[in-house]
C-alpha cells in the first residue's frame, strides 16, 4: 500500500511522528522521575471528560483535553496540600474519575466507537480539527521544552541546586505536570489510554541501555520514538494490525533487542 495516496494516512503518520518527538522529551524526565504512574493515571481519568463530552454530543479531544488539564493540576495541588504519597493520590483521582465515567458511559446504552477509539487508539479517525488542535498544542510544548529545557531538568532532577540558582523550581514543576497532561491527552488519540504509558517511556527506557550521556539521552530517545512509530505504522498498514499497539511492540521489541545484544557483548 502506497502511503501517499491516501491523504488520511499521510495525515495520521505526519501526527504520529510529531507526537513521538514531545512524548520522547517528555518521557526522558518521566523515566527519570519515575512518574510513569501519573501519565497512566491521567488516561485513565480522563474517561469522565470523554464520556461527558460523548453524552453532551461536544468534541471529544478538546473536552478531554480540559479533563487531563484538570486531573494533571489537581493532583499537583493535593501532593501540596497533604501528606499522602503521590502513588496513592494518583491512585485515589484516577479510579475516582475512571468510575464516574464508567457509569457515566453506562447511561448510553448504544455502542460508542467514538469512546472505544480512545480506549484502544486510532489515529486514522483524526478529525481535520483534532488534528489542527494536536498540532497546535504539541508546537506549543515542542517550544516550551526545548526553549526551557535547562532550567526544566535542572528544576526536575535537582531541585536543591535549582533553588540554589533561585529558580521558582514550584513553577517549572507545575508547568511540567501540566504539559505532560496534555500531552498524555494528546496520545490517546494514537494509542490509546490502555498503551499510553508504554508509548512514554519505552524510548527512554530503550535509550537508557546504550547512551553515555544525558545529552544522547534525549536523541536517542527520539531517534528510538520515531523508529518505533515507523516501524509500527509500516507494520499495522501492511498486516491490518492496530496501530497503537504496532508502534508499542515495535518500541518493546526494539528494547529487549538491545537488552540481549548488550548483555551478549558484556560477556564476551
């Protein structure tokens, strides 16, 4: 099948790279921080603004959008104001939200592609203004890391220095988890809320086995994220295999490929 012919395939695979970029940044500090609970817990939660959205008859992605902003800034607000470990305040918003929306989603009794393109992911159903919404969000947060990006990892991985240099490390954390909840938003589209935390962090994980840097972190993170995506959207259109979880087991593919390749060459 030639990709090109079909302007809906060009259009999805053009997102798809473009998402794989910001989600490799992202999941670089996510890796790190070990908050790959927290982008789980975000799609999950979700659930309730795709499902109000659904029964409202208004744009889903927008509305979800608004939902993992909300979720994303709430649960930063509560990791402030309480003394419970952020696992369990994550644990506590997003089986809160997924069972409002479960039953929320159970007062229509018809089927909901719609809803279950979100819980599996498909791009190809992208609408001409989700697409222009993705883009403009992911420009955004592209700018912002990239733009910020010293400050940003400082502020993240090492807070005490950070404060030492007076960065307000409260804003750039506050920041951090806002992009990352619209990010994981923006994902869903693609994979789906059930893969999405794989999508994050399996190219930084994968990067993790044969970078020396922090600096070839990110670009092999990159690098990993767009191999997975092309590898995967190759797959999924030849095979008719599903997308979102083409591209997560190419990435996881990829890892363990790497993973016995260099534990080979340490023993020799």
């Amino acid at each position: 099948m030639n990709l090109f012919e079909y302007p809906f395939l060009l259009k999805s695979l053009i997102i798809s790279l473009w998402l794989s970029v910001v989600f490799a940044l992202l999941g670089v500090f996510v890796f790190i921080k070990r908050m790959s609970f927290f982008s789980d817990g975000i799609a999950h939660s979700a659930v309730l603004g795709l499902a109000i959205a659904f029964l409202l008859k208004l744009d889903i992605l927008f509305f979800a959008l608004l939902s993992g902003i909300f979720f994303s800034l709430l649960i930063f607000y509560l990791e402030r104001k309480t003394k419970i470990h952020t696992d369990t305040l994550i644990g506590l918003v997003f089986v809160t939200a997924l069972s409002l929306g479960l039953i929320l989603m159970s007062l229509k009794a018809s089927y909901q592609p719609e809803l279950l393109n979100f819980l599996i992911g498909n791009i190809l159903t992208i609408s001409d203004f989700d697409f222009v919404l993705t883009i403009i969000f992911s420009l955004l947060i592209l700018f912002f890391i990239i733009w910020q990006l010293p400050k940003l990892s400082l502020a993240l991985l090492d807070p005490v220095e950070a404060k030492l240099r007076k960065l307000n490390v409260n804003l750039y954390e506050f920041l951090f988890y806002l992009i990352l909840g619209i990010s994981v938003i923006l994902g869903i589209k693609l994979v789906g809320v059930i893969l999405i935390t794989a999508f994050l962090i399996l190219p930084a994980a994968t990067s993790t086995l044969i970078s020396s840097s922090f600096k070839s972190f990110i670009y092999l993170s990159i690098i990993f994220a767009l191999f997975n995506v092309i590898l995967g959207f190759l797959i999924s259109n030849f095979y008719n295999f599903p997308l979102g979880a083409s591209i997560v087991l190419s990435g996881s593919s990829l890892f363990f490929l790497l993973f016995l390749i260099k534990n080979i060459f340490t023993r020799i």
